[in-house]
C-alpha cells in the first residue's frame, strides 16, 4: 500500500437515538433505545446505577471511507432514590391559550439537587429542562394550544454521576378549551349528568307505579271485604224470614213479620204462612192464627 496515498472519508449526518415509552424510568423499569435503521436496545429492570448518559454511532466494516458521527447524548434517569416535588399552575389548570407557569417545588431540605424536568406524559422526551439554585423551578408555556394539553409531572436530579433522581410528582392535567380533549371531557360529563337523570327518572317512575298499584290492591281488597259482608247479612237476614215460616214447633210457632205481611202480595203471604189463613189481600190488621 503507498504510504503516501490520500485518504477521503465520507461522514454521514449525525444519528439520532431515543428512549421510549420515556428516558426517565422509575426502578426495575424497562426502556428501549431505538436507533435510525430499525436498530434498537433493550434495557430491562433498570437499578439507579443504570442512569447517565447512552450515546450510539454506526460503521461499515467494509468500508472504512464512510464514517458516521456519534449520536447526541440521551441522559436516562431512573427515579425512586429521593422524595417527590410538588407541581402547581399558577393559572386555572383549564386555559384558553396564552401562556400558562408550571412550578415545581422540592422539599426544603434537598439543596445540593438543582437540575429539574418537566415531563408530560405520551412524551419521550423531557418537555423542559431547567436549573435552580432554590427549592422550585418555574415552567412557562407559551402560546398553549390543544397540543399542550395533557397530564404533566416533574422531577428533580443530580447533575452528575450517580444522577441521582426524585420519584415523579403527582401529575397536574392541563386542559385546553376548544380542544378535542377538553370538548371530550364536558361531552363526557354531560352524558353523565343525562344518565343520572334518566335513571332518577325511571326510580320515580317504579315508585309511582307501585304506589298506583299498591293502592288499586287494597281499595279491591276493601270492596270484596265489603261485598262479602253484605252478602253475609243478606243471607243472615233471609235465614231469618224463611226460619220464622217454616219452624212447626217452639216458642216462635206462627210468628211472621207483621209489616212484611202488610207489604206481601196475597200468593205470597198463603205460600209463606203455610198453616195460616189469610181472610183479605190488602188487609192491614194484625195477622191471626
């Protein structure tokens, strides 16, 4: 080989490596670096010493003129080892656009943790990445669309090695009014309160109609009641008439109701008195034996 020949070596654009679902994991979580050309890593049951900085670059073996330039650095946190900040907008956490400030807060006690994330949730990526030599770092979003709405969450870190992380904050929804998310969220509550409605309604309606039943039962309850009695005096005061016609011996012999004789047709006063004579139809006087 001449010593003296030029060499030209072709580079090729930087790669770009990513995390996903997100490059900030919490312990014995799993992440996957994915690399342009279908290329990725597994990193499974991450451990606190697993965070800090991944980078990856490529090469052909067989063509050692082409060269391609390291990718950036992707920092990977996983969190768990401190306590967890607090996050608070200072605006209504529905917006109408404009710009809205997330604060995240620490606790007091941890000053030498400086470096703070802004996380949302969907995102690989850290939304925002701040310094802070007290315990809170503030978070402006400018210009908020239907885009920026979502559930957010921070953290708080070491700057370098071990890299150290807080578990993530509670997270804070942030919604957009007019976006797709919001207009979902009152159609939701809307329907709901529908619902609620409706079924109020058919419970009053199941009252209603077991009262109208209820009632109907014991009114025809109450009317047999009384049917059956006066059937009862009915046949009680008939037993009587026809008792006191037909007794052929004791005490009451021949003993008939003077004014239901009065009142009787002439056939029905001979069919009745039996043993008595009847001397005139219309015949008022007291009826003798």
């Amino acid at each position: 080989m001449d010593s003296g020949k030029k060499w030209d070596v072709e580079l090729l654009p930087k790669p770009i490596l990513s995390a996903w679902p997100s490059s900030v994991v919490p312990t014995r979580g799993n992440v996957t670096l994915n690399f342009p050309g279908s290329f990725y890593f597994h990193l499974i049951e991450l451990e606190e010493n697993d965070a800090g900085y991944y980078t990856c670059d490529c090469y052909e073996p067989d063509d050692l003129d082409v060269l391609f330039q390291y990718s950036d650095a992707v920092l990977l946190l996983v969190t768990g080892h401190l306590p967890k900040p607090s996050l608070q907008s200072h605006q209504w956490s529905k917006v109408t656009g404009g710009n809205v400030t997330l604060s995240c807060q620490k606790p007091d006690n941890m000053t030498e943790y400086r470096m703070f994330m802004l996380l949302k949730e969907g995102v690989p990526s850290p939304v925002q990445v701040q310094s802070s030599e007290s315990n809170r770092a503030d978070f402006s979003l400018h210009n908020v669309t239907d885009k920026d709405a979502g559930n957010y969450s921070c953290v708080y870190h070491q700057k370098e090695a071990p890299f150290w992380a807080s578990h993530p904050s509670d997270h804070l929804e942030i919604l957009v009014s007019g976006s797709p998310r919001a207009l979902s969220e009152c159609y939701t509550k809307i329907n709901l309160i529908r619902l609620e409605m409706s079924a109020m309604f058919v419970v009053l309606m199941a009252v209603f109609l077991a009262e109208a039943w209820y009632s109907q039962r014991v009114s025809s309850s109450r009317s047999s009641s009384e049917e059956a009695e006066e059937e009862l005096e009915s046949d009680g005061r008939h037993q009587m008439i026809l008792q006191g016609g037909n007794q052929k011996e004791g005490p009451m012999r021949g003993t008939i109701s003077a004014a239901f004789m009065a009142s009787a047709p002439c056939w029905l006063k001979t069919s009745l008195c039996g043993g008595f004579k009847v001397t005139h139809a219309h015949n008022s006087s007291p009826i003798a034996l």
